[in-house]
C-alpha cells in the first residue's frame, strides 16, 4: 500500500475504535514506525454480519468479539484491531510480531501472540518478548498481530462495559 493511503487508513480506522483505545493504537504504531515497520491497521470495527463470516470461514474463533464493541448510539467502538506489517501482510516477520507485543504490553494492551499455545510454548514467547530474541525458533499463536484491550471479558464488552484506560502508567512503560 502506497504511505498515504496507509496514512489514511490507519487515521480512519482509529476513527472506528474506542477512544481511549485509539490513543494507545496510535502510540504503538508510533513505536513500530520508529523501528522501521510500516504497521496497518486492517480491520478494526466489524459488523455482526462480518464477524459471523470471519467465524464461520476460520479466521475468528468467537461470533462477537473485541471488533464488533458500538456505543449506545450505534457508533464504532471497536476494542481490537488487527495491525499487520504493511511490508509483509501475509507473512510478518518474527522480529515485527515480537515487536508488536512488546509494544501492546507497554501500553497496556495485549496480541494474539499466546492465542492457542499451551504454557510451555507460551513461555517460549515470553522468553523472546521479555530478551528482544527475534531469531527464537518459538511457536507463535494463532494471531499474532491482533491487538486488544485488557481487563474486560469480550461478555463485558457486549454489555456495554469499557476498560479503564486511563493514563498508561509508568509500570506498564517498563513491563516491556
């Protein structure tokens, strides 16, 4: 994708989500540009009818989740979003998703890196995330370029309840 319209789509994509959300997607994309990465956010709200296809057709394994969060009103609020390496978006590299996850986790947000590892593999990534090894020959999960919110169940989420995102703390900044 040409930068302008990966510019473009990133800024109406943060548009679909959850405004404390969006402010914290926007630091991480600011964090994987500095690194060299040209991070896209390729889908961030989903409709029901969406999300059921992507379901149905294997790529989600829920029929409502983080994508699919509107406000009373209707409007988007999406609380996930899946941030692909515009270079790479069929095969990210290893060092761009273990990147992605630090980058989550410094800001209090989380990857679908551990999705489907049991805990020995998960501790494998851990490992890698926590000692920047991006040559670890670990298994990733499922999706790992998933990115979501923390501290809500997605049966929350579909109640109307939103996480707490408040100011990212100065722990959260060093957890990486």
């Amino acid at each position: 994708m040409k930068e302008e319209a990966r510019l473009q789509r990133n800024q109406q994509r943060l548009g679909e989500c959850f405004s404390p959300f969006a402010k914290r997607l926007k630091a991480m994309i600011n964090d994987l540009e500095a690194q060299g990465f040209r991070p896209r956010i390729q889908d961030a709200f989903r409709t029901k009818e969406d999300q059921l296809k992507a379901f149905n057709n294997g790529f989600s394994k829920v029929k409502f989740g983080f994508h699919n969060t509107s406000s009373p009103e209707g409007k988007p609020e999406s609380l996930a979003v899946d941030l692909l390496d515009d270079d790479n978006p069929l095969n990210p590299p290893r060092r761009y998703m273990i990147l992605l996850a630090e980058s989550a986790r410094k800001q209090g947000l989380q990857t679908g890196i551990l999705f489907g590892l049991p805990k020995v593999l998960r501790n494998g990534v851990e490992d890698a995330i926590k000692n920047h090894n991006f040559g670890s020959n670990v298994k990733i999960g499922f999706d790992p370029t998933h990115v979501e919110v923390t501290g809500i169940t997605i049966a929350e989420a579909k109640t109307g309840k939103r996480p707490n995102l408040g100011p990212v703390s100065k722990m959260m900044m060093a957890s990486g």
